[in-house]
C-alpha cells in the first residue's frame, strides 16, 4: 500500500523523522497541520504529486474539516491519522492491515483496536486452561488467569444499602470474586444477612473471612463457595462439615509459624476430607520479610503445584505510602512468577483505591506475556496512569519572550461568585459518568462532567463578565475534571 501522510510546514521535520522510509510526506500551504482544509490538500497534491498514485492519505488526526469530496477527486482514501506526529511510525504498519477512520484519530483507534484485540485474547486463552479447581465455574490454578478476590471489610457490619453499593462497585471494578469480611463482634445471623444480601447481587463465587468456627459453620449452611481460612485452631472443628459438602478452604500457617506449620495443616485437612485446598503461605508487607515470603511461595508452588496459591496483596499495598497502581503490577508479576492463582485485595485505604481494577489488568497482562514469552510490556493493555511511553515534543526557548507574572488588579466579577466542586458516582457505571463537576451560582446551578462543558455553560448564561474571572474558572474547573478522572478530592483554590 502507498501512503502518504500530509503536514503543515512546523511539523515537517517531526513527520519525515517519525514516518523513516514508511510513507511518502505532502507539507500543506499551512503553518499549523491541523488548519488542513481539502482545498489545500488538493492544491498540494496537484504541484508536488502531479500523478498521484497513492492509496490513502493521512491528514493530521486533529484535522476538522470534511475530506470526503477530496478523496473522491483523488480517487483514494483520506483518513485521519495520529493527532501527534510521533506517533505515525506507531500507526503506519497498520496502514495495510486495517480501516482508519474519518472521524477518529488513528492513535485512539489503533489504541482500542489493539486492547480489544488483547482482551479477546485474554478470554480465549481462559477458555482454553486448564485449572485444578474451579469455584462457582470460575477456573482457579492450573495455567488460569489469577483472579481477583475482594474483601468487603466488615462486611457483618454493614447496613443492607452499603453493602450492596460495595458489592456492585467491586463487581464493576472487576472484581472475580467477592470475601465478606466478618468483624470481631459478628454473629451468625449478621454471616447469614451478608450472604443472602451478596448472593442477591452476584453470582460471583463467595467466600468467608474468618476463623471462628460458629461464624465458618453458618456460612456453610448458607452455601458460601470458599472458607478463608483454616488454622490449627479451627479445622478439627469446622474441617468435618467443610468436607462433607465438598467446598474449598483457604489453609493458612498458624500465627507466627512458617511453611512446616502451613504444610502441617494441610495434611491435617486433608486427613479430615477436605479436597479442595488453596494455600496462603502469607505475604508479609514490606519492611517485615516480605523477600522471605515470596520465597515461601515459590518453594510451596515448586513442591506443590497443583494446589492454587492464595497471594495476599493488601497485605503490602496497604502498608506503604505508595501509589497503588505500580505496586500492584509489580506483586502480580511476583505472583505469577511464583504460582500464585488468588489476588487478594481489601481496596480500603484512600491510597489503594482502584486496586481491584489495577490487579484485574496488571492479572490480563500477565496472561499475555507469559503466551508471547515476554515481559509485560506493548501488549495493548497497561497501568499506565500518570506517566507516558512516549513523550510529545516539547517547544524550545524562543529568542524573544515576555515572562509571565501574576496580576495585582484582580477584581470581584460584578455577576457574582461561582463556587466549584465535585460529586464522585458512589457506584462506578460503565454506562455513565464517574461523577459531576458542580458549578454554583447565586442565579443558577450547573453540573457537568468536563471543565469545557461548564464553561460554555457559564458564558452561555452570561454568569462572567470579567477575563480573569473566565481565566480562574477554567483553571479550577479543570483541575476538578483531573479530581475526578483520577478519583482524587477537589477543593477550590487548592494546589491539586
């Protein structure tokens, strides 16, 4: 296929380096490459191209005009490319393989192509492993994706309302499986009232969080899917009923004991009849041997392998003052290099939430690399939040500048104040906001769920009437779109 991707002149040089030999470049009677109007474009061709012979035309992705007319005339297709020129030796390799779009930027595209594609692999090879245990037909072990198991902390005690917001919004998040927290004052009837609530929700697989055997027996009589977790102190008690209706138990070492007491007590369940055993040889946070206890689950899983491994995240992810989003990746690297079948995370901290979300991806990607025998890098889906893979080109220091200051002549808009804040979605949906950007006028209340749409909002009732009071709210209401895409708290004339 012949390509030709058109530019104005300041992005000539950015263009001919990103394209290398990949494509033929057309620089546009423009200055800036997004000002590309088909007239334009039909005048270059015709005085650099004079037989034009190409198949498709890249214009630049933030182009706005129509090119349909154009590419009739032309005889070939025109379509939008990247929005920024470094990314076309990104988007030219697909040139042969795919439709680009009129509409939509080739970046965007190629981006949700390929993490449509990544994810349609995820499922395919689920389908296709092989488990050595499955809960509620969820396959757990075995060469499966690690899943996602979320605690709702205390969830005994909880009212109905809230724990069914926490279930939904775990659920949404992409959570596989849901634990119910039992609290240290919990009783059987408050087990009972979280699983009929949890078991009204989902038909994800349930576990319960306990070591009391009263709490553990009622949560079997209510059919939960897995008993987290079995000890010295509580399998000669529980361990006969556990067996009898065949459901799983997560084994765990006793206080303060390592892999002899955790082994220990996996033959001793195993004498009582439970079959359906997964691990937890502890994850210890960071500062407390957590390099000892990797060890231990590499060593369990190495003697061990058909028994899942249950990893437990919170363990260090709610320990470190750390963004959640890298240690989440890091650990479920560890754990798929060591075994690990069950991610554990109570997401309870403001530090760590999204956690669910984050080990749900960071599982997917692991998936991948491990089918391509790579590191988990390029694979259409990422954790990437903040940072970049690729950076835009920066402006240099012109010759001749007027150094910004700050005004002293602010003035109070005669039209009034506007306070400004954010109302986060208590439940996450897929099919709508993640929450409103609240705008507060004495003659009218506006929400919204960008800075820009406000702000047209804002003219458009003609609540301003000063330039630096527009300046202000536009910096502040974008800095409450920020909050909210990254679920952070907004306050008004706070540093974000």
């Amino acid at each position: 296929m012949k390509v030709l991707v058109a530019t104005g002149r300041l992005a000539e040089e950015t263009v001919r380096d990103s394209i290398a030999d990949n494509a033929d470049v057309i620089v546009v009677d423009t200055e800036i490459a997004a000002f590309i109007t088909p007239r334009k474009l039909l005048d270059a061709v015709e005085g650099q191209f004079p037989s034009f012979d190409h198949d498709i035309i890249f214009i630049p992705g933030l182009a706005s005009s129509n090119f349909t007319k154009a590419g009739e005339e032309l005889g070939c297709k025109i379509r939008l490319g990247p929005k920024h020129a470094y990314d076309l030796s990104f988007v030219l390799p697909f040139a042969g393989e795919m439709e680009f779009s009129k509409t939509v930027p080739a970046c965007e595209l190629l981006a949700d192509i390929r993490r449509e594609m990544a994810l349609e692999k995820v499922v395919e090879l689920e389908e296709s492993s092989s488990p050595t245990m499955e809960l509620s037909g969820l396959k757990l072990g075995g060469n499966t994706r690690m899943k996602v198991l979320a605690e709702v902390v205390d969830a005994t005690g909880l009212d109905s309302e809230a724990l069914s917001d926490r279930i939904r919004s775990f659920m949404h998040k992409g959570a596989d499986m849901i634990d119910l927290g039992a609290s240290l004052h919990a009783e059987v009837d408050d087990v009972e009232r979280a699983i009929k609530i949890a078991r009204s929700i989902s038909s994800a697989a349930l576990s319960i969080d306990t070591l009391d055997p009263q709490l553990i027996s009622r949560a079997l009589k209510c059919d939960i899917d897995l008993v987290l977790s079995l000890d010295s102190s509580n399998i000669d008690i529980v361990g006969p009923e556990i067996a009898r209706k065949d459901v799983a138990a997560v084994v765990i070492p006793d206080s303060g004991e390592g892999l002899e007491s955790l082994m220990a007590n996996i033959e001793h369940a195993r004498s009582i009849g439970v079959k359906k055993i997964m691990a937890d040889p502890v994850l210890d946070p960071i500062g407390h041997g957590i390099a000892n206890s990797i060890v231990r689950y590499r060593d369990f899983h190495r003697d061990l392998p058909d028994i899942p491994l249950f990893f437990g995240i919170g363990n260090v992810t709610e320990l470190i003052d750390s963004d959640s989003t890298g240690v989440n990746a890091t650990l479920c690297g560890i754990g798929a290099d060591v075994g690990a079948s069950v991610l554990f995370t109570p997401e309870y901290s403001n530090k760590t939430q999204g956690s669910i979300n984050e080990l749900k991806r960071a599982s997917q990607m692991m998936v991948l690399a491990d089918e391509r025998s790579s590191s988990p890098k390029d694979l259409g889906i990422d954790l990437i939040e903040i940072k970049e893979k690729r950076r835009r080109t920066d402006a240099t220091l012109p010759e001749k500048f007027t150094e910004a200051h700050e005004s002293n002549m602010w003035k109070l808009d005669p039209k009034g104040c506007i306070r400004i804040n954010i109302i986060p979605a208590p439940i996450p949906d897929s099919s709508g906001p993640g929450g409103y950007i609240l705008a507060e006028h004495e003659e009218a209340t506006i929400i919204g769920t960008t800075a820009r749409e406000i702000m047209d909002t804002i003219i458009e009732m003609e609540l301003i009437s000063r330039l630096e009071h527009a300046g202000y709210l536009g910096s502040e209401l974008k800095k409450a779109e920020i909050a909210l895409k990254f679920n952070r708290s907004y306050s008004q004339d706070d540093d974000f």
